[in-house]
C-alpha cells in the first residue's frame, strides 16, 4: 500500500503525536509498504526530504495550553497536483487541526475517490484553548467533517467517546519502542552518585514541555516540601518550554537546592535519563489524551507518579493507580512521592510491574492493529 500521514503539526520538534506518526511510519515501511510524511512548512526556507511533502505554512497559536499549529496552502492547486502524482491508497490524518488537513481531506473526496481515509483523534476538543473560542466547532466537527473519514481510530477510550460518528471506528493506543527504552544501559554519568558521595542521591524525573497543561510547577511545590524532608533528594528537568523561565525564577526566589534544568535532549539521549531516574513523575493537569512519556518510563523499569488526568488514567491501571493524584494537588503529590523515597523495594515492585505493562504497548502490536483497521475499512467501503 502506499500511505500518507497528513499532519497540520510540523516536525521539526517531535511531540507526542509526531512520534506516534513516525512510528508508525517506520512499522509499515518494514513490512513493505511505502510512506510519506504531509505536513506545513515552519518556514519558507525549509525543504522537503525523500518521504515528506510540505504544503503550505504552519503558524504558532495558542492551543492545547501548549505549541500548536494553524496551517494553510495559499495554492490548493498544489495539493490536487500531489495527490494526483501520489495516488495514496490511504491518506492518514494525525488529528484534525485548521485549515490544511480540510483542504487536503476536501481536495480528496472530490477528485480522488478511491483513496481511504483515516482519522487518529490523539487529544481532547475541549481542552484546545483556541477551538473553545470556536463554539460551533465540535458541532461542525461531528456533523460535517468527520462523515468524510472512511474510519476513525482514538488513542484511548475517553478521546474516542468525545465524538458521535457511525462508521467503523476503534481505539489502537499510543505504542512504545521498547527496543531504544529499557532498563539496561547508559546513563547521565554526572547524576550517579559515586563512592565519594556523602550519600546516594534519589533522582526524581521529569520528561515534558515546560508549559502550564504539563504542571511542571506542581511538581517544583512537592519537591520544596520533599526537599526539607531529604536532604539526598535531586530534580531532573528534561524539556523546554515557555514557562521554564518562570519556574526557575521560582526556584530561585524559594531557594529550592537540587532542580536541574537539562533542556530539550535528543531522542537517543532520553533513554539515558530515564535510567538515571530512579522515580518518574509526570504532573499534567488535563488535556492528554494518552501518555507516551508514562509508557517510556515503565519500558525503562521506572516507577511512575503522576496527576489523575483523562489520559493517565488508562495507561496506570491496577497497581499504578496506586500513585495517582488528584490534578494540582502538590501535597498529594509529595505523599506519593515521598512512599517510594522511603522504599527501595516498593520502587523495584512498580519498576518491574510497569516494565511488564509496557510491553504490551509494544509498537510493533500497534502496527499491525492499525494495519488490520485499514484492510477492514477497506472491506467497509466496497
């Protein structure tokens, strides 16, 4: 088959739903089938790869509480010219973002019927602070957008329960490479505590944008009370984000020892701080839809805390629920943290159950889930 993944996201920066696509991505070309990326230029001056095709532009708004993108073609003569020259078999939307993806799915249904139509929702409608402003907008959404997809998949349950739509639909989760995230391996040697050292540190980890929907501040007030508790207590920050400024501006100001800001870290690198981590904990306050950086950590053997969002909530079940807490309640957060400070051995039994529960998020299971939907969508047009 030959698929294309449409994208009103750019690449450049890969979120959550750019991994997901280039998984996938690389799960089909291994079974043979051919695939090229469709996305929005970040600027003019960007050119196109092997596998992508850029149409139009992507700008900056103000989304999920987070970086999203409103993207455009200015030529739609443009998008008819590509499809027309692709002839996909699939035509794969990563979300239904304003206004490329409608021009593309438009452009489609129109001249290119035979092409099947797939939407994967990763996130929630109501949590986009600029569709809110749209009050019609799940209205249009579900009366006239999405009768043109021929299948729709959501990420979880909740994501999927938010829309009415009568064709063939199916949760397929987010997946895991549990092949790069594992226990075993290299780590960030300047975070290992050496015979030198008065005493082990305990290395509390977060993965994620700094932004206000990923609550990195909720997590900074529970590592302050922690902190006066435990002297032998560090905090790991990896990301980037337009709140980092004010958070270490809090830091400061409350003389909180031990946070370290690391940065926007390259993929291969991520790995190696997850096994640094000797606890994971990831405080988004609403908005996701899954939770991948959950799943890296329990591949990498790490017990998780994190905040009882929508999302969480169906990737810690059984005993992982154990350690979620009510959305910004910081000493909560603290209380849960501070169980698996004073326990090693409760910190290996939620290691070893979240590397299990991982595997079954395996993005090879994944592939071939979406693969199957696909050939019985296939079967549900004729």
């Amino acid at each position: 088959m030959k698929i294309g993944f449409v994208s009103s996201h750019t690449f450049t920066y890969p979120g959550g739903v750019q991994k997901h696509t280039l998984a996938l991505k690389m799960g089909f070309e291994r079974r043979g089938h051919k695939v090229k990326l469709i996305f929005p230029r970040e600027n003019l001056f960007q050119k196109e790869g092997k596998d992508t095709i850029l149409l139009g532009r992507a700008f900056e708004i103000s989304g999920n509480a987070s970086k999203s993108n409103l993207s455009f073609n200015l030529t739609p003569f443009s998008i008819f010219q590509t499809l027309r020259k692709e002839r996909f078999d699939i035509l794969h939307f990563q979300n239904f973002g304003l206004f490329l993806p409608w021009q593309v799915l438009e452009t489609s249904k129109t001249f290119f019927k035979k092409t099947t139509t797939i939407l994967t929702f990763h996130a929630f409608l109501d949590a986009s602070i600029f569709l809110k402003q749209i009050s019609t907008f799940k209205t249009i959404l579900n009366k006239y957008i999405l009768p043109k997809f021929d299948g729709i998949i959501g990420v979880s349950k909740p994501v999927l329960s938010q829309i009415d739509y009568n064709g063939p639909k199916v949760i397929i989760p987010n997946g895991v490479d549990n092949k790069l995230f594992y226990p075993k391996g290299e780590k960030i040697e300047k975070f290992i505590s050496s015979k030198k050292d008065r005493q082990s540190f305990i290395n509390i980890l977060f993965v994620g944008r700094i932004e206000k929907r990923k609550g990195l501040i909720y997590l900074v007030k529970a590592f302050e009370i922690l902190r006066k508790k435990y002297e032998n207590l560090r905090l790991i920050v990896v990301g980037e984000g337009d709140k980092r400024e004010e958070i270490e501006d809090f830091v400061r100001e409350h003389r909180i020892p031990d946070v370290f800001f690391e940065g926007e870290v390259k993929e291969k690198e991520l790995p190696k701080y997850y096994r640094t981590a000797d606890i994971c904990c990831f405080p988004s306050i609403y908005g996701e839809g899954f939770g991948i950086v959950l799943l890296e950590a329990m591949a990498s053997g790490k017990p998780v805390v994190a905040f009882a969002n929508e999302g969480y909530k169906q990737v810690l079940t059984g005993k992982g629920a154990e350690f979620l807490v009510k959305p910004r309640d910081f000493q909560g957060l603290a209380e849960k943290l501070e169980i698996l400070i004073k326990d090693e051995n409760k910190r290996k039994e939620m290691g070893k159950w979240g590397e299990k529960e991982a595997r079954k998020y395996c993005w090879e299971e994944i592939v071939e889930k979406t693969l199957k939907f696909y050939e019985r969508v296939i079967e549900y047009k004729k």
